[in-house]
C-alpha cells in the first residue's frame, strides 16, 4: 500500500508540474503544490518504503523535474510570458520645435513619472520632474533635455 501511495504522490507532482509549465507559467499555487507533492513523495518513500525505494523515488522526482525545467526552456510553453511588441514611437523633431520652456498644458494621461501631455496643440510624451501627476492637471515645461521634456504641476 506503501508503494502505491509513493506512486500516486509522484503522479500527482508530475500533473501539478506539468499545469504549472504548460497551462499556468509562472510560479503559482499549482507549482507550489507540486513541489510540496514530489518532496512528499520522496520523505514517504524513504520513512515508509525503504531506502532503496527512497533513492529510486528520488531519481525519478529529479529525472522528472529536469525533464520538465527543459521542456519550459526549450518549449513554447514560456513564449506566452514574452513581450512581444516592439516599441517604435519616438519624438519628432517638429513638435519639440514648437514647444519651449515656460510653455502650459494640460496632462493626458497620468503621468507615473512619464506619460502624455497636450502642450500648445501637441499631443507629446513628457516626463514629471517632481512625483506623480494626475490627468487633467495643468503643467509648465521646465527643460528640454535630450528630447525629453520635463513638466511640473502649474502652481497656483
């Protein structure tokens, strides 16, 4: 009976781990509960079974988890977690013209150090010297470095 409970541990971690590679990435509750399985698997093998059972459990829980750590690697099971949209926008050379230091306008989006702003008709990227900035905020450009424009809240 002994050895049929090790068997059954070890093909519970084997399922567990292969939701965890193929199904679910990442390291979640299904990763997590087929690590606990395995190493039960093997504590139950060695403390009940035997010591040749043990060692035999062991090899196989290790044989199985590298096997599984090479198909995540190698497999298509970890593209899912990949960016994969490249970012290609950049500042024109044209609206940097137009805005100067001093100039007003209204934030777009929050600005969570960087976002996007409406400055003299332009809808430009701009990044917050100081802290966070809501949307709808009026801001004044501070500097321009490097193609970067940096904004303040207006204060009142």
């Amino acid at each position: 009976m002994e050895v049929v409970i090790t068997v059954i541990l070890v093909l519970l971690a084997t399922v567990l781990l292969v939701v965890e590679v193929a199904l679910i990435p990442g390291f979640g509750v299904a990763g997590v509960l087929g690590i606990a399985a395995m190493l039960a698997s093997v504590f139950y093998a060695f403390f009940f079974v035997g010591n040749i059972a043990g060692w035999i459990t062991m090899a196989l829980s290790g044989l199985i988890c590298v096997s599984l750590f090479l198909w995540a690697l190698y497999g298509k099971s970890l593209d899912r977690l990949a960016l994969k949209k490249n970012i290609d926008s950049n500042v024109k050379g044209e609206e940097l013209e137009k805005i100067k230091v001093g100039d007003r306008g209204v934030t777009r989006t929050r600005l969570a150090l960087i976002g996007e702003a409406c400055i003299n008709g332009e809808n430009v990227e701009v990044k917050s010297e100081m802290g966070f900035i809501n949307e709808g905020v009026e801001v004044v450009v501070v500097r321009i470095s490097g193609g970067t424009l940096y904004v303040e809240k207006v204060k009142r």
